[in-house]
C-alpha cells in the first residue's frame, strides 16, 4: 500500500491559534511521511501538558498512550520491552520532562531505550495558567502574572549530554527546514534520541526577553545552538542489554519461552 501524507495526520488541534507546538506536530509529520515509517509500527507516548495533546495530532493509524504527569518515560520503557519492534515516540514538555519527569529522562537515558523523545520547551505550564516550568530563563517576567522567574534555568540538552545520551539536538518550532531532518536522523537512531524544541506559547511566555519567544528566535537565533549538538553511537540500547526476544512479548509461544527437558537440566546442573 502506498501511504500519503494524509495517512500521517491525526485529529484537529484543540491548543491555542498560533501555539508552536502545532509547527512541531506539522514538521513531526512531515518527518515521518519523508522517513516511509508505517504509522502501525508507531507507538505514541505522552504525558500531561500541552505538549501532551501533540500526540494526538498526527498519525491516527499509530498506537497511543497518554501518562500520568511526569511518567510517560517509564511507560515508553515498557513498551518497548513488550516490543522491541515499535517505533516509539514520546511527546514532552519542559514540565513533564524537567520538572516532575526528570527522574525518568535521566533513567530512560542510562538505559538507552531506543525512542525519540521530543521535548516541546516554552518554559510555562500553559494548561495551568501559565506558571513557571523549570525551564524558565531566570527573572523573566510573567506575561500574565506580576511575578518574575527567581530560579535558574535547566538546560534539557545540556542535562541529556551530562546523563550520556548518545543522540541530543535543539531546535525551533518555527524552522521546519532543520527540525525535519532533525527527526529523521533521530527515527535512524539505534538508542536514545532527544529533541529539546524551543516551542514559543503565545498565551504566557512570547515576550520580550524570553529566549523561548519568537521575537527572540527571530532576534539572536545564533545566540542559542540549534541542530544535531552531540551524536554517537557506542552503547547498547536497552533491547541489547536485556537481550530481549525479537517477538513481541504477546507472540511469544510456549515453545519460545520454556526450554526443552535436556536444556533444563543442563542448565540446573550448573547449580549443583
């Protein structure tokens, strides 16, 4: 069967006109379509956010599953334990990832699960009115609170190289130009790929002297590095370490899983 751009698209976007992460659902797409990836090989995760909604807008035809807040690392690890022949793609954002999820993005980077794993970075928690998110640049001010930012700012690339992770870019939602061949490479990946995309939200974070805004993108883009930062593959990914089986777990037969009666016992008379 041969597959249109149409068979990657999902349900209509329900976030705000003009929100970058929609240009990341476009170019998330357009990746995809350009790759040959078959939608039914896709699993699609995501946890809570705006960022969160992205997953269901591309790929209709892909599995999905949306997390709790802050764990959708842990049930991307597990489904690509059940099966290691998924495409996985986990959909983010700076609070799911660096705020209550950074335990599990620094986990899923140890153990190399092989997923791309795309943060969408405004440095606001934009369901919840708009409240700093850990990625937040220091004494910016709220675009709709009388309050600054007073805590420093975490860097989602930098934290992903410091944890080893063998496959780390930074894009911009506005550049589909890089950010689609970005996600190309990271689909080829054999392990861990993180994307950190700076994804402006036009309700409470695109002013002035934000560095997740699109007048500052537009005004010193050269000043915060884009493309593939750091790229190598010398681990083994999480499938290689567990030596995991090449069927799903659900296909897995009787005969799969248990030994013969000369391998039981070949094997239990090396404990005597």
């Amino acid at each position: 069967m041969t597959l249109t751009l149409k068979d990657y698209q999902g349900l209509p976007s329900t976030l705000c006109t003009g929100c970058g992460h929609d240009s990341v659902t476009q170019h998330i797409i357009q990746a995809f379509f350009e790759a040959g990836v078959d939608p039914s090989t896709v699993a699609k995760m995501s946890g809570i956010g705006c960022s969160s909604k992205t997953a269901a807008y591309f790929m209709s035809g892909a599995h999905g599953f949306n997390s709790i807040h802050g764990r959708m690392a842990a049930v991307a690890t597990g489904a690509k334990i059940a099966n290691r022949a998924l495409c996985v793609v986990g959909i983010s954002g700076d609070g799911d990832t660096a705020s209550i999820g950074i335990g599990g993005f620094i986990h899923l980077i140890r153990r190399n699960v092989p997923m791309i794993y795309i943060v969408e970075n405004n440095g606001v928690y934009g369901l919840t009115k708009g409240q700093f998110s850990a990625t937040a640049d220091i004494e910016v001010p709220n675009k709709k609170m009388d309050k600054h930012n007073e805590f420093a700012s975490i860097d989602i690339c930098k934290l992903a190289i410091d944890s080893g992770c063998e496959f780390v870019a930074r894009g911009f939602s506005g550049d589909g130009k890089q950010l689609v061949p970005i996600i190309k490479a990271a689909i080829a990946h054999p392990g861990t790929a993180v994307i950190d995309v700076i994804s402006p939200c036009i309700a409470y974070a695109n002013h002035e002297g934000s560095t997740k805004s699109y007048s500052y993108m537009k005004a010193h883009k050269l000043d915060i590095p884009t493309g593939i930062l750091h790229h190598e593959s010398k681990k083994p990914s999480l499938a290689d370490t567990l030596h995991l089986a090449e069927k799903p777990l659900r296909d897995l037969t009787r005969e799969d899983i248990a030994p013969s009666s000369a391998e039981f016992s070949n094997w239990v008379s090396r404990f005597r």
